[in-house]
C-alpha cells in the first residue's frame, strides 16, 4: 500500500515522463520535417524560406527544452520547488 508521500512522488515522476517525452517528439517531428521542407525548397524556389519555419520551430524546440529541463534564465533552477518550500515554511 502506497503512502500519500509515496503516491505524490510516484505522479510528479510520471507527470515529468510525459513532458520529456513530449519534448522527444517534438524534436524528432523537427528533426524529420525541416530537412524535407529544405528539399522542397531548394527545388522549387530561389529563396531561402526555409530559414523562417527552422528558426521559429527551433526557437519553440528551445524554449521547450528550457521547460522540461528547469532551465530559466531570469528566475534560475527550481525557482519555483524553492519558492513552494519557502511559503510551506511560512506558513506553519
């Protein structure tokens, strides 16, 4: 039998899972499609189109990583557990 500590551990591990392997995909669809859409461009047309969809995909590819990896430029690492553990703190 699973203690409430036990169970709350167990769904943020398997929620964490999830994210990560929502960011896998989404790099393996990024990793897929922006070389075909570069074929597509460099047969049919004279310009680079292509960089637009790379740099804005990439850009949310990068942001989504920073997410799913607690990596925040302005607020640092687990920023939010600690500020979580701060007002537990306060508030007993």
């Amino acid at each position: 039998m699973k203690t409430l500590h036990q169970e709350g551990r167990y769904l943020r591990a398997k929620e964490r899972v999830q994210e990560e392997k929502s960011f896998y995909s989404n790099l393996t669809a990024y990793c897929m499609v922006i070389p075909m859409l570069g074929l597509v461009n460099y047969y049919t047309t004279g310009f680079y189109w292509i960089v637009f969809p790379a740099l804005g995909w990439g850009l949310g590819l990068v942001l989504h990583a920073m997410k799913v990896f607690g990596f925040n430029l302005f607020l640092g690492k687990n920023w939010e557990e600690r500020k979580i553990a701060e007002y537990m703190k306060d508030a007993i």
